[in-house]
C-alpha cells in the first residue's frame, strides 16, 4: 500500500518520538520515500544524524537553514506529500495548528499542505483530556484532519490512562489502510495483486452512496441518575463509518454514547435509547443505500422509569422491562431492492447456529458474526475476530485483525453483494 508513497513525518517533542525511529524504519521499508521533520522540542528525544540515516533523506530541522533537493523551501516540503503524518502530536503542536500558527517548519508544512493530514496525539492524560485540547482536536478534525486515537498503558510521566502513542507498526497500519481505499486498486510492492483477504478491497467505487451505520450501545434509563446498558465501545462502528467516508460514501453515523470522536466528514448524531436511535434510523433510511446496523442496542427498558432517584432502602430492587422496538428486524420488512443491510452478531456460544437465525429472521444480507468471549474480539478492543454470513449460504472467517482493517473487508464484500 505505501510504495512510492511520499509520507512528511512530522515529529514533535514528546517523549514518544524515540519510537519514529523505528516508524520510519517501518515505513521505509514498505517502500514509502520518508521526510522527516524535526521540531525544535523532538531534537530533545532524537538526533537529525538518526533521522536522516533511516529515512535516507534530509531531515528538516528549521525554516532558516538551507534545505537541500528542494525548490521552494518554505513550501515544496507541503506539496511533495501524498500524506502528513504528525506522530507523536504534542498538546503544543495541535493548539498552534488549531490557531493556524506558523512559526516552525512543521507548522508552516501543515497550514500549507492539501495532503491528508493524519495525528497522533501523545501526552499525559490530563492534558489530554483537558477541555482546550479536547476542543483543539474536534477543531481539526473538522478541518479534515484524522485522529489516530492514543492508548491506554503506562506513560512517561509515571501514571496509567490515556495518553501513549500508538505502536510504529499500528501507525504503519492506519496508512496502509488509508492508501488501500484511496487507491484505485490494491498491489503489492512487486506490482502484483495481492490474494489475501484484502484482495481487490473496495476502492472509490463508493461514491456518490449514501451509508447509514450505527455504532456504541444503547442506555435505557432507570431513574434519573442509573441506566441498563452493555459493554460496547462502538470502534467497529466507527471504523466502518470512516473508511466508508474515506472511500467516498455519504456517510451518516447514529452512535449511542461513546468516548470516540466522529470521524471526520461523516454527519453525526448522538443518541441515548433504543427508541431515540430507532427514530433517527428510520427517518433516514429511505434515503439510503446501504446500512450497516454495528450498534448493540438494548433489547429491553425499563417499564416504569422512576422520575427522582431509587433510594437504597431495600435488600433487593426489582425491575420490571419491557422489550424494546427491534430495529434492524423492522428495517428487513421495509427493505428496497436497491437498499444493503447488514447486521451484526454479538454472541457468546452457538454462534453460528444464532446468526443464521438472525440473518433469515431480519431479512438481512449479511451479518458480521463474532464471539466476544474471545480473547481480544468483541467490546472494547482494537482488534477483531469474525465471521461473515451471506444470504447464498456463504461463510467467510477471518482471521483476527484490527477493526480499521476489517471495516475496509467488510465494506468490500457489501460492494460486492450490490455487484
């Protein structure tokens, strides 16, 4: 996916810079021509001399000395670039960015480029969760440019949450993954086309559709203060909406709460219930091509939702529910001919025995099956581990991998359905 691609590494000052190094390498290695810009606060973690000896290129360190191979120095490094990667994103780098300030090579780049702009932010927790920077980043992904969210793990400063920069070989993925949808076809370094399960991946033949996906879980209140809701994070369904926008589709995302920003370029809409989605879903559905129901919705509420807080008065509480409308099963009875629906299947035995039954039973045209009792498939995990189940009978089992990954899969084999 990235040979001959012209990737702008942008490297900020943060303590995960030391890890482009081996991003470089990586990405070097996949045959991209790598550039690399050093701010003045990366040159703290790693040394031009590193740089430039794995990228094989020079290594840009400021808009004042003289920049070799380059015809305009200010600007050539911007329109050279078939992407710019900021990778680790300091909280300095995305509030200037946001401010439109250009006072740095890196900067400047930024607010001169057309390219895709893709960040990773790195910093610690606080800082990232702090409102300003929270705002700093929605700016810019409504600007266009795409968030590659930061992991949970140790960090530097020695406290655990949010905040670590993605592993090399996961940044080198979201490339990868983003080349294969903008490409119109898939081929190997070698020129070939590849025969493994991204063979002929959907490319921009999704544009023009109009793609309604539903992601995260559904809350059904119980009192003002509690709710009955299930462990889905909504990745899956995110993923999907931003590779489908990515590859074109006029994408609308219906996402119950969820701590993922929307992707950019997709219409948004957060809801709370099974009810509030069901409405918001069927308004739009006629208008649609194509919907992809990732959502894990409740299947009951609670009948008499108590209008002050349920004290704890007693040893026990009981709770009566009520079954909730069935979305994706009303959708299958007014299915078009021209409409693709494809469900999802979360389960925890009998899989396959208990898609099948949901595929014939919602009319569907396609279900995403997957045991979430598998170790790193299923609720809140990058990864993923499914089968695909199609109305001819048909089973395609993939082998685990990102959900990034398996959204582009899983859009290719609707494009194929609709063949």
């Amino acid at each position: 996916m990235l040979n001959g691609k012209k990737i702008v590494l942008g490297v900020t000052g943060g303590i995960a810079a030391y890890k482009c190094v081996d991003l470089a390498s990586r990405l070097r290695k996949q045959g991209a021509e790598v550039h690399v810009i050093l701010t003045r606060g990366a040159q703290n973690f790693v040394t031009e001399t590193a740089m430039r000896e794995i990228s094989g290129n020079p290594v840009v360190t400021s808009m004042w000395g003289e920049i070799h191979n380059y015809d305009v120095e200010h600007i050539a490094l911007a329109n050279l670039a078939d992407v710019v990667l900021i990778a680790p994103a300091t909280a300095n780098v995305l509030a200037k960015a946001a401010a439109g300030i250009a006072d740095d090579m890196l900067t400047t780049t930024v607010l001169a480029t057309r390219a895709p702009i893709f960040f990773a932010p790195a910093m610690n927790s606080n800082m990232y969760e702090n409102p300003v920077t929270q705002q700093n980043i929605t700016t810019l992904q409504q600007r266009g440019w795409q968030l590659i969210e930061p992991a949970n793990g140790h960090l530097a400063c020695g406290t655990s949450g949010i905040g670590r920069m993605p592993e090399p070989a996961e940044l080198v993925e979201v490339l990868e993954n983003y080349f294969a949808g903008a490409d119109d076809s898939v081929e190997s370094a070698d020129g070939n086309t590849m025969d493994n399960t991204m063979d002929n991946t959907t490319d921009n033949t999704m544009q023009g559709l109009k793609i309604l996906v539903t992601a995260a879980g559904t809350r059904e209140p119980i009192d003002p203060v509690r709710y009955i809701g299930n462990r889905s994070s909504g990745k899956m369904g995110y993923a999907i909406a931003e590779a489908a926008a990515s590859l074109g589709a006029e994408v609308t995302l219906v996402s119950g709460p969820s701590a993922l920003q929307p992707p950019a370029g997709v219409e948004f809409f957060g809801v709370e219930s099974a009810r509030e989605m069901r409405q918001l879903v069927q308004e739009r559905f006629p208008a649609c091509d194509i919907v992809i129901k990732a959502a894990a919705v409740a299947d009951y509420r609670v009948k008499n939702v108590s209008d002050q807080k349920i004290k704890k008065n007693d040893a026990e509480l009981t709770l009566v529910l009520e079954k909730n409308p069935d979305i994706l099963k009303e959708l299958g009875e007014m299915k078009k001919p021209h409409q693709t629906l494809v469900g999802f299947a979360a389960e925890t035995q009998n899989l396959l025995q208990y898609a099948k039954g949901k595929l014939e039973k919602k009319n569907l045209d396609m279900i995403v099956a997957n045991d979430v009792s598998k170790p790193q498939a299923g609720f809140n995990v990058d990864t993923n581990l499914i089968k695909l189940l199609k109305r001819d009978g048909s089973i395609e089992e993939l082998p685990l991998m990102s959900k990034k990954e398996l959204a582009y899969i899983i859009l290719d084999r609707v494009m194929k359905l609709r063949m």
